[in-house]
C-alpha cells in the first residue's frame, strides 16, 4: 500500500506523488521568537521529525525547511517592553527554541532560514507582484489585492464576499478590505534594526509573504508538503498561496497538513486570561520548565499518541496516562537486559535503507519463527498505519502489542529460570527489533537515563543505600510503613522501585 496524505487544499486523503521521484522539500512554519516557546509549539516539530524519519526509511531524499520569524510586530513590542533590541531578543528566544528541539530530539530539521536574512527575496516577489498589479502601494506600505485572485479562500473554503464584514476595518487606501499587507512603512518610533530598504521607502514585510520567500527560496516555486498548526490555516497560509501563486503562476505547495491544536485541560488552565493561576500554569508549561520537569521522550510519546489532525489533550492526568504506557517498554527493556545480559538498545540496528519498503532488520537473524512473525507482522503493520496520513497513533499501538508478544514469551516459555541461551538471543532480537520500529518515530534512541547526567553515579550510590534501608526495615524490621512511605516519596520525585524477586531495582524519569 503506498502512502496517503490528506490535504487541507482538497479536504481529502490523495496518494502521494513527489514533484521530483525520490525527493521531497516539506515546509513548516516556525516560531516568531519574542517569547519562550509552550508545549504547542513543539507540536509541529515533533509531529513532522517523525514523519522525516518515515519519509526517510521510505527512502526518500527529504529536505525539511523550518523557518524563524525574527521580523514582527510582536517582537518590536516585547524588544521594547524588555528594554533590548530584536536582534538580541530573537537570538535569546532561538536559543530557547533549538534547546528545546534539541532535547525533544527534533534531528531532522534541514534548514532554519530567518526572516531577516531574506528581505531580498521577499522584495522581489512583491516587485513582480506590484508589475502584475497585484500588489499595490499606499503611503508606503504595499497590499495584494484579493479581487485579483480568483483561486483567492481556496484553502481556508471561505469567499472573498464573506469577508465584506470586515468593510468598517477597512484603513489607509485599501482596495478591499481583504488585501493584506505585504510591505509595512517604519514608523517613526521603531528602532532602526526593523528598517529595511525597500522600493517604496524603509519598512519591514508581513509575515505572510516572509514564509513564501523563505519556502520558495529553499524548495522552488512548486514543492511537497506545506505544514503547520491548524490556527494557521486563515489568514496565514490562505495569503501564503495568493501571493505566491500569482507571483510565480505556478502551483505552491501540493499537499497542505494541518496538524491539530493543544487542548490544556488542567484545572488551573480553564479560568479567566486575568487570573494569576492560569498566568503561572501558562509559564510552568513553557518547554524549558516542562522538560526540567518531564522527560523529553514522554512529550514526543503523548504527542505521537494521537493522529496528528486531532487534537492533543495536554494535562497532568494525561501525562501520567502516557507515562504509563511508556513504562511499560522501559520495563520490558530491562526485564529483557536482566535476561540476556547485554541491552536490546544494543541489538537495535537500522532498517529500512533504499530501495524503498524493503523489508531489512539489520543485526542477527531471529530464529523463533513465531517472534520472527510478530515483528515482521508489526512491521507491516507500523507502515501500513504511517501510510494512512501518518496514523502515529495506531503505530504506537501495534508498538504495545509486539512488547506484549516479547513479555508473554518470556513468560510462557519460563525464559527467566529455565531458558536456553538460543531462547534469550530470540528474545533479545526481537525487542532490539522493537526498538528499531519505534526509532521511525524517533522514540527510544537513547538508552534509559538512570542518573541525571553530570552527577558523577551519586545519584546510584544514594539510591542504593536508600534500597539497603528500605530492604532493612521491610525483612529484619518488619516496617512496612516506613519503608512504603520511602517507595512513596520517591514516587513524588518520579522514582520507580521495582521489587522483584531477585532485588530492588530503580529508575528515574
Ligand atoms: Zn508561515
């Protein structure tokens, strides 16, 4: 089965056809950097590094673009409020940004091209438009006339009539009150580092048509897959496609994905804008403090949960859900390493080199026809899932049913106390297999972190006195209270015990 996409710009699934065989140029708009990023802005990245990898594993060349909006009127302001320039405030908040992708192991991005290094390129595509008369000056700033585009609300399915409600918006010299403006004159109180040279005088572009020069740049004029959060869908992209279609004359992106938007069901989220809670709930959930507090493995996984077009439902009891789950392939990682003696993370290996859907696992062959079956039956079903408009949720599923398989053959054949060496390599490929599925996400890349990093083993050392008395106080002393009270306080701290038959084991979050 090959791959479906389901486009905003048809409102339904088509197969997928690259302009160019074997490549792809997706683009997805980035942050406008004027203040820490939240949890929906990870969204995006996440939802499309994973499906790079797939692209990838698919076989394809992929050029991933992601822009940096450092040029807005949001960011002149908060420059101001913060008594800095935007130069420096955008370098602050990019750092911030890329920080976070980096931990969330957003790898794939190609590209990060910013606003303010293309005004080249955004000046000249408003030239060509204002030849056609398309665009047009008033008082130093320039507007694309909507009236002359005739595919004009194809994306958004909205008329130009339906915005005649707008007419009392209407300002300056407007054709119609739908133009946008592509070119906006400086103002004399604006720092000069937001004056750009232009034909029609010093001014800065709109965000719009500064995403049409960076994708058009890096991709061409016609290219694969334009992304972004559903929010983003009118006016941003709807004026994305004017401007850049009857500049060109050409088709701009095929297929356009909207992913779906972060629901924030805590308590503390569902008041007022004005109520200080929600103003403190709003900052604890910026990715910095979220990824002190969580695992970045456990945002990708609740992410990838979900279809990417759904929403996501972002809240404590949903993270605990997801720690759950993720749990349950940590624990089959050790159970499988205390087995065997050496880490399925190590067994893992690449699959999926060119040419395209063939079916490779890299590293020992496995010689359980029924784990051999399992894995290659969650193989196809992973890719079949993927290929339905990238379904990362029933993927994640099938991920649960092979670690089932793995725990229940273990269990049935008695593995822990009477395997044979031949059954404990079975078992060690298969989840090493597991593992390399789950890498097509961009899940379990890395080994299990016990200790955080730079504390030197302290950490184990510490844990391992505090099971020493936890141990004293549940055989010599019989007290249970106090050593549960130890396994819960720990549990605050996001520290699992593990008691099993032949020890205590602990791991961290
Ligand atoms: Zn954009």
């Amino acid at each position: 089965m090959s791959l479906s996409i389901y486009n905003t710009l048809s409102r339904k699934k088509e197969p997928f056809e690259p302009v160019t065989p074997g490549k792809i140029g997706i683009y997805l708009c980035g942050p406008t950097v004027y203040k820490p990023s939240h949890v929906g802005h990870a969204v995006g990245p996440i939802i499309f590094d994973a499906i790079k990898r797939y692209l990838v594993y698919l076989g394809y060349e992929v050029t991933w673009v992601v822009n940096i909006t450092d040029v807005d009127d949001k960011l002149i302001i908060e420059a101001a409020n913060q008594n800095t320039s935007t130069f420096e405030l955008a370098e602050r908040i990019t750092k911030d940004y890329l920080d976070a992708m980096a931990l969330l192991h957003v790898d794939g991005i190609d590209l990060m091209p910013k606003a303010s290094e293309h005004m080249q390129d955004i000046v000249s595509i408003i030239e060509r438009l204002a030849k056609k008369d398309i665009a047009y000056e008033s008082d130093g700033d320039v507007y694309f006339d909507v009236s002359k585009d005739e595919g004009y609300g194809k994306l958004s399915n909205r008329r130009i009539e339906d915005q005649e409600g707008q007419r009392d918006l209407k300002s300056g010299d407007k054709r119609n009150p739908g133009d946008f403006a592509l070119w906006k004159a400086a103002k004399p109180d604006e720092p000069d580092e937001v004056k750009f040279d232009s034909p029609w005088g010093q001014g800065r572009p709109g965000w719009h048509i500064e995403c049409s020069a960076m994708a058009m740049r890096y991709l061409g004029d016609t290219f694969d897959i334009h992304g972004g959060g559903l929010d983003l869908v009118f006016p941003h992209h709807e004026n994305e496609i004017a401007q850049s279609e009857c500049c060109t004359g050409k088709p701009f992106a095929n297929y356009w994905m909207h992913n779906g938007l972060t629901r924030f069901n805590t308590k503390k989220i569902a008041k007022s804008d004005a109520d200080p809670e929600m103003q403190k709930a709003l900052i604890r959930m910026t990715l910095h403090n979220l990824l002190v507090e969580h695992s970045p493995e456990l945002i990708r996984f609740l992410i990838l949960s979900t279809q990417y077009r759904s929403p996501i439902e972002y809240s404590d009891a949903e993270l605990a859900s997801k720690r759950k789950g993720i749990d349950t392939f940590y624990r089959l990682f050790e159970r499988v390493e205390r087995l065997c003696g050496s880490s399925p993370y190590g067994a893992a290996g690449q699959i999926g080199n060119p040419p395209l859907n063939d079916k490779k696992w890299a590293g020992p062959a496995l010689e359980s026809d029924d784990l051999r079956k399992a894995c290659d039956d969650q193989l196809d079903a992973f890719t079949q899932a993927m290929n339905e408009d990238f379904n990362t949720g029933v993927a994640i599923a099938g991920l649960f049913e092979l670690a089932g398989t793995i725990n229940r053959t273990i269990e049935q054949g008695k593995l822990e106390s009477a395997g044979s060496e031949e059954d404990k390599q079975c078992v060690l490929t298969a989840a090493g297999r597991l593992i390399c599925i789950s890498r097509l996400l961009g899940l379990f890349l890395d080994p299990i972190e016990k200790k955080s990093a730079g504390d030197d083993g302290v950490a184990d050392k510490a844990m391992d006195v505090l099971i020493k008395i936890r141990q004293h106080l549940r055989k010599e002393k019989k007290d249970f209270e106090t050593a549960d009270m130890i396994r819960d306080l720990l549990a605050d701290s996001k520290i699992t015990l593990e008691d099993r038959a032949d020890g205590t084991l602990w791991r961290a979050e």
